[in-house]
C-alpha cells in the first residue's frame, strides 16, 4: 500500500508493506535517520516525533493510520546553519554525550516549550519522564532546558 | 493487510459487521508492541483513532477513544492521577481509556478507578447497544466479554462519584512502569470506603471483607486501620512473576488501601 503525509513540511509518498510502525516507514523509506530503533516498545522515546503535533512514539503508531498526518522529526527541526532554540541550548549546554537519545529529548523538549515556555524543574523531568538517556546525561539535559525557560521567563 | 479508517462510529460499526475477525487499533500503545515484536501479524486492521463520536466525554460519559493526555487534565480526581502514572507523556498522547479495557491486562491502570466506582462498560454492534458492569466485562487475564462484532464504545460512570477518591501504584520508578500492585479508594458522604486493587489477580477485585469490616467500625482507630490492612493483604490474589513476588504484592496491597483511605479520610 502507498501513503501520502507530510513530512518536515514537505509532502512525501511512502510505500507501506503490513502493520509496520511510522517509525520504520520514515527510517527504511523516507531515509530520515534521526528518530532512533531501539526498544520499540515505547520505553525509550528515542523515536519520538510530532504527529498532528502530538509528542507520540513512532514506533507505536501503524504507519497505515498515519496516512494524510503531519509528521516532524529531528531533521524539521532545524537546520546546521540555522539551528532550532532547543537544539542551539542542548550544544551550548553539552547535553549531549553519545546522541543516540537526542533526537527525541530535542523533539520531546520542543513539544513542551510550546505548550508551557516557562515549565519549571519539575514539570521539565515529568515532560521528559519518557525519554531515557542511557550514558545518564540528564543534568546537562535539564540544565539545557531550564536555559529556555529562564529566558523565556525573563 | 488491508486498514479501513472509519471516521464516524456507524461506519466503524459496518466495517467490523462485515469483518468480525478483523484487529482492532486505537492508540497502538499495546498493539503495536506485539507487531513490532512478531508475536502479531494482523491481516485487516480496524483503526479507531478517527471516530469522532468515541472522543466525546460528556459528564458521566466517557468515550473509549479519549486519551489519558486527556483524562489527565479532567476534573475526576482519582482518575486524573491513574492517567498521570500511564506510561509516558508520548504514551499518554496516544493510549486511550477504551485499548486499556480491551487488552484487559490484569495490571490495567485505569481498572482499580472503574472497580472502586462500579462503572459500567458500553458495548455497540449492529445489532444493539449493551452495557455491563465492569467485572461482568472484565473475566480474565487479557480476557473480556467483548463479541468479535462489538466496539467498546464507552465508559458509563454512576450518577455520583464520591467526591473523597485516590489512586496510587507501585512500581520500580515513576514513569514508564507496569504496575506491581495499583489501587484504588473512595469514601462517600455516609463514611463508606470502597477498596479495589489491581496487579493482584487476573482481573481486578475488590476486597469486599476489608470494606465490610472498615465500614462498620465507627472508630477508624489505629488497631482498625491495622485490620483493614491485613484484611486486604489476605484478600487479593497475586502471584509471584518477574515483576514482584506474591508475598511482597500481599504488603504492598495491605499498606497502599490503608494510606490511600487515610488520605480519603485527611480530605
């Protein structure tokens, strides 16, 4: 089956062969590599993308119930030249140690700051409760995001 | 396969008319596990997400496709805390109230709130509208009464929830955590506790002894509450997994009822 969404804003057609998740639709066919295979459970959020602006696991959604959806992964985010806030607070911040869990914390930590700028520590860690960093980076992490809401709040 | 995506419920209602034996997808939090590790391959998959009728929650009236995101933000106490410990904020966004009681894990977070308040599960085909109560609906471990041709429509909540009501589960961490034991107290204006507890058996129960013997004590005294406690630690059913053993899961159930009903009582 062939299905249609948008993709990072850009309209991109995709095969889908059975009940295979988003995730390895946008991986193995639209070669965007930012959203991570790892446990496809949903226990670690390294896959997390926007869906119709939802924080969501890909690797749980059917990509065939994703058809005529918004998707946006790590590479819509920003740009190497043009870096998105939170991306520019994680380097600045080096909340970064092997990446592999990057994407979604960025992705995970966009989607709050549009619902709640100023959160505060403790609505930070709940928002990220579902991304897991296992080289255990998560001060820098906080302190990354807690940048953003100062600014935010001054 | 083949996926049909019904976006009004009597539309659903025909295609699953016409293909009983077909999966059934709402927000894919349970499914999609069982898929991406090959222990599925559904051949016609229903998918819910878009039937707008099953995202309505009016009053007592919950619709099976209202997410946890959601009922996190609602007014009903316990039942907005069960929704904050559900997985993630990602599992939030996409689990719904309606995939709980159809997988019907005996660990279901949402079961201890529908258990303690006697709420009824609506059931709809072509043929008709059903409603049971929710251990008429809940028979097993990943068992329930739901025919191959019926949806689970609704959760139908009585006329007066106590307003006195708390949830709690235990679990290795806060986040992300299938529950070792969960329960669920609510106390109504009469003084009248109601005890449920899940994890603890192949569905969850009530510890009716524990409620008896609570509700007609006048003094809630400490060697009461002791009782209690230990009535409630006899009562349930657990056993002993990869998760928990069943001697830890028998405290655990005693301690959580104790503390969530002196909460009621604080309140």
């Amino acid at each position: 089956m062939k299905i249609t969404l948008v993709v990072n804003r850009e309209e991109r057609e995709a095969a889908v062969h059975g009940p295979e998740s988003l995730l390895f639709v946008l991986r193995e066919r639209l070669g965007l590599l930012g959203a991570k295979d790892a446990c496809l459970q949903g226990e670690c959020g390294s896959c997390t993308v926007l869906l119709d602006g939802e924080a969501v696991c890909s690797c749980l959604v059917m990509a065939g119930d994703a058809a005529g959806s918004e998707v946006l992964t790590v590479e819509g985010l920003g740009t190497e030249d043009e870096l998105h806030p939170v991306q520019a607070a994680f380097v600045e911040h080096g909340a970064v140690q092997c990446g592999f869990c990057t994407p979604g914390f960025l992705i995970s930590t966009a989607h709050l700051l549009g619902h709640n700028p100023t959160p505060t520590t403790d609505e930070i860690r709940e928002a990220l409760a579902g991304n897991i960093c296992r080289c255990t980076g998560y001060g820098a992490v906080l302190r990354a995001v807690e940048s953003l809401a100062g600014e935010r709040r001054s | 396969m083949n996926i049909e995506r019904p976006s009004g419920l009597e539309e659903g209602l025909e295609a699953l008319a016409a293909s009983p034996e077909a999966t059934l997808l709402a927000g894919g939090t349970d499914l999609m596990v069982e898929i991406n590790y090959h222990a599925r391959r559904p051949e016609h998959v229903i998918a819910l997400r878009r039937v707008k009728e099953l995202k309505e929650w009016d009053g007592r009236r919950l619709g099976a496709g209202v997410t946890f995101r959601r009922i996190e933000q609602g007014p009903i106490r316990a039942l907005a805390q069960l929704a904050r410990t559900v997985g993630s904020p990602q599992i939030r966004a996409a689990g719904t109230i309606g995939g709980n009681l159809g997988t019907a894990s005996p660990a279901g977070d949402s079961h201890p709130f529908l258990a303690a308040c006697d709420a009824h599960i609506e059931l709809q085909s072509r043929r008709g509208t059903r409603t049971l109560r929710w251990d008429e609906f809940l028979v097993g471990v990943k068992r329930t009464s739901r025919q191959d041709d019926e949806l689970i429509t609704a959760v139908v909540l009585p006329e007066a929830l106590p307003r006195r009501q708390e949830f709690a589960k235990v679990g290795v961490r806060s986040a992300m955590v299938i529950a070792t034991v969960s329960a669920c107290v609510m106390v109504d204006d009469e003084g009248q506790a109601r005890v449920a507890l899940g994890a603890v058996g192949p569905t969850v129960l009530r510890a009716r002894r524990a409620e008896e013997m609570i509700n007609s004590e006048s003094e809630k005294s400490d060697a009461a509450l002791a009782e209690f406690a230990r009535l409630v630690s006899e009562e349930v059913k657990p056993i002993t997994d990869h998760r928990s053993t069943e001697e830890y899961r028998r405290h655990a159930a005693g301690v959580l009822s104790r503390r969530l009903f002196e909460r009621c009582l604080r309140t």
